[in-house]
C-alpha cells in the first residue's frame, strides 16, 4: 500500500519542487537545497538507517522485523526510493536533478512544430514491441503491478467494452469484456489518464483527463491538457483546456459529461473545477481553487449537481455554472469527499469522507454521511463512523501504524436499483445494506495468507474506482 501524502517542500531544485512523503525536519534541513540526487539520497538513507536502529533498540526487534513485512512495505524510506528511481534516468549529465516537466513541454513543443494549427496527431510513426515483463511480482503479501488503474468507464450499451485509465500507461480499451487490451494514447506527451468520457451520442468521440493529482507513486504525473478524439482513439485532438502546459498546476481527477447534454462536460482537478459548453473544446473556470475530488449530477435533474472539495460538498441548481455559498455543506472533521447517488432514490446523497494526510497511528474515518433532501444546505446527518472501514483489518480495529490513507484512495458506489444498498473502498472493500448505518467487512486484499503463488483471490489495497 502507499500512505502518500504529498509535501511541496520550500525548498527547491533547480526550480524542480521534490514530491514525497512528508519529510521529517531534521532530514529536510539536510537535503535543503542539494540538487545531486546521489548526495539527496545518501543523506535520506542514513536517515533512515538512523531510523530503523533507533526503532529496533526500542522494541527489541532486528531491523526489518516486522510481523508480516507491512511497516517494511511502507517505510518512508520506500517512497524515497521510488522517487529515486524515477529520477535516476532523468538526470543532468552531472547528476543533478533536471526540470522534468519543462524538458517534456520543449521536447513536445519542437516536434509539434511538424504539424500544421489543430491538425490530428498519429501514431503512425511510432512503432511499439511488447516487450514485458508479461507477469507481475508478488512478494511480501502484495501483488506488485506495473500500473495504477484510476477509472474505469463503460461503453453506453455495449458492456464488452470498457476503458480503464492508467496513471503511468494512459489510455486502454478492451472490446471483449477483459480479455485483450490495446492502448489509445501512445501520443500523448504524459502517459498519465485521470478521467475518460465517452459521448453517449457517438462512441467515437472521447474524451481524456490527465494528469495525476494524488501523487501515489512517491512523485507527481503532470497534466498535459484534456484530449479529444472523434474517430475512436486513432487520432487525438489537443483541447484549449484552462492549462495545457505540463505541470501539475491542473492534474485531473474526474471527467463528468452531463447527462442528455453532451456538449457539457466538467473536469475536476488539483487546481479547481472546469466547465465546457461546446464539446470540450474550450474550457472556463467554475471554482478558481482545489482540489477537487468527485462531481455526481442528481440523476432524475442533471442541472443540479454535487461537487466535493476539502471538507465540503458544494450544490449547483443551474448546471454547474455557479454553486452559490448558501447550497454548501461542511461537513466537520471530513477532508476528502467522494459522492455517492442512485436513481433508486433521486433525494439520496451520499458522502464517503476521509480526514486527507491521516497518515500513519492516525486511526480516524470521517464517517458515512446522507441527505435525504438532495444535498440541501445542512441536511447531511452521521450515519456511522465505526468501525473504520478505511484501515486494513476485517474487523475494522486498528493496529498501528494502519492509519487510513484517504487521500490516496477512497471509492464510493450506490446500487442503481436500490438505494440503501452500497459499497465502499479505501485500502479493502466493505459494504452495507442499510444506507450506511451498518458496514460489513467484504474483500480483503489477500484472502491466500501471504503464499509464494498469488491466490486466485487477491485484489491490491488502494481501491481507487
């Protein structure tokens, strides 16, 4: 599992700001303005070392003895390394660290030049082998993939195909319920897919959010812009999205189009939230500041919509052009959000919340709330907060440090035929069959033990969608 949370250090690297795990004071003040990424590292793993003999001498432990390899699994030193080893073939000739994003945009921007004003990019000239590794490595209890799945998207009538966004491979359809995969975005400068939207009207005609706001892997996927294609993917269409430039100033969330109206769409991001009238070509500014987290249209009235941010659920009854404050629900304790509704009972919103950084010996779940007015101001009453549904154990008591991590990973989904009933994901997947009142523990992220052989029913902590 990965308890990210994500820290702008005031230091800086070359104008390049360092994303990790939050940062101890002590060692923030040792790599405080080091650009050698060998020199950062070698002070970041004597920390560390430090670390672990200090804990060791404490609990009478060796170093690296843990009960089943999880605080291992999640050591600080950890997200260090996958920061390290995203930055290691991104280097200057010295080993310095380098402006990624500011490479990535010259480089884009040169070989666009080839091409006239709007006109469709292919990947014609761009010719992939597999090459692997075609199986995944399990070790330590944990199943340790290649990509991180942020959405997955149905085709309007036809369930054999659907669309899954990957937060470092970008965009894949499946025509045959799973089986085999093709890519759809290997000309997309950032291969990092947040959103997908799919034009009920046209099946060919999708949409595409980029950009990773949650900054899972220990270091940040920029947004380059939304993209639209009309022809299924073979060709792609830059949008004048509010910021198309590769930073992570607008990472997406979640892409929404409106129902019965395809010319609308709203994109969620890191920066605030966005709103199209013409098909996603030009873009407008609704809320100025994030983040952003989950958007949901009421679904017998889809001018009125329900938009999540830290700590708050904000209320529009004109179709997301303004969400007035006296429409707005705090919800106290709660930082992220995510919104759940059901044409099984249209008055029914839903809210999953999860305090954002908990991080480690935290403990703590916002709780399960619901208006049965229609997100009306204040009308959102406690349904439960017990057991914490957002930790690791069956049960829901908590062993340190198994604190939630809700920032990273929160999902929430209601039956479409009946409205008490829904389900929820944070590290496992719980569930309830009483609006929320009682949640009963569903799928664990290893039903097999910790076995050299992954089990057949194994689903990665992180539930994201």
């Amino acid at each position: 599992m990965k308890k990210i949370f994500l820290v702008v250090l005031t230091m800086l690297f070359v104008g390049m700001q360092l994303y990790a795990q939050q940062v101890p004071a002590s060692l923030k003040k040792k790599i405080e303005g080091k650009k050698n990424l060998k020199a950062i590292m070698k002070d970041v793993e004597a920390y560390y070392e430090k670390e672990e003999k200090e804990k060791g001498i404490k609990s009478g432990k060796l170093k690296g003895g843990t009960s089943e390899g999880a605080e291992e699994f999640e050591s600080g030193l950890l997200h260090w390394k996958r920061w390290e080893y995203y930055n290691q073939t991104r280097l200057k000739p010295n080993g310095d660290l380098e402006d990624v994003a500011a490479k990535t945009e010259a480089a884009w921007k040169k070989a666009t030049l080839k091409y006239e004003t709007n006109a469709p990019l292919s990947g014609t000239d761009a010719t992939w082998t597999f090459l692997g590794p075609a199986t995944m490595n399990y070790q330590g209890g944990f199943y340790r993939g290649l990509s991180r799945c942020d959405r997955i998207v149905f085709h309007p009538t036809n369930a054999n195909i659907f669309y899954v966004c990957t937060n470092n491979g970008g965009l894949w359809r499946t025509t045959d319920g799973g089986l085999n995969w093709s890519s759809l975005s290997f000309n997309f400068p950032i291969q990092s897919a947040s959103g997908v939207v799919i034009n009920p009207n046209n099946d060919n005609n999708i949409f595409v959010l980029t950009g990773d706001s949650k900054w899972g892997n220990g270091v940040g996927q920029n947004s380059c812009g939304l993209w639209i294609t009309y022809d299924g993917g073979n060709n792609w269409y830059k949008s004048n999205f509010v910021s198309n430039s590769f930073n992570n100033n607008d990472a997406g969330t979640k892409l929404m189009m409106m129902p019965g109206n395809a010319s609308i769409l709203f994109a969620c991001t890191s920066s605030g939230l966005y709103r199209s009238t013409d098909g996603g070509i030009n873009w407008a500014v609704v809320i100025s500041s994030g983040p952003i987290y989950d958007i949901e249209f009421d679904p017998s009235n889809s001018n009125r919509v329900y938009v999540s941010r830290n700590g708050a659920v904000w209320v529009s009854t004109d179709g997301g052009i303004t969400f007035p404050l006296a429409q707005r629900s705090n919800i106290a304790g709660a930082q992220r959000i995510e919104i759940g509704v059901s044409p099984a009972n249209n008055n029914y919103v839903y809210l999953l919340c999860g305090p954002f950084g908990g991080g480690p010996g935290t403990n703590t779940f916002g709780g399960i709330y619901r208006s049965s007015t229609k997100g009306a101001a204040g009308s959102f009453a406690l349904r439960t907060n017990m057991p914490n549904i957002l930790c690791t154990t069956t049960n829901g008591v908590v062993a340190n440090p198994d604190g939630d991590q809700s920032g990273y990973d929160l999902a929430i989904d209601i039956s479409k035929t009946n409205a008490e009933v829904l389900v929820t994901g944070g590290k496992t997947v719980w569930g309830s069959s009483d609006g929320g009142t009682t949640m009963t523990f569903r799928t664990p992220y290893n039903e097999g033990g910790t076995p050299v052989t992954p089990p057949a029913n194994y689903i990665h902590p992180d539930i994201q969608d």
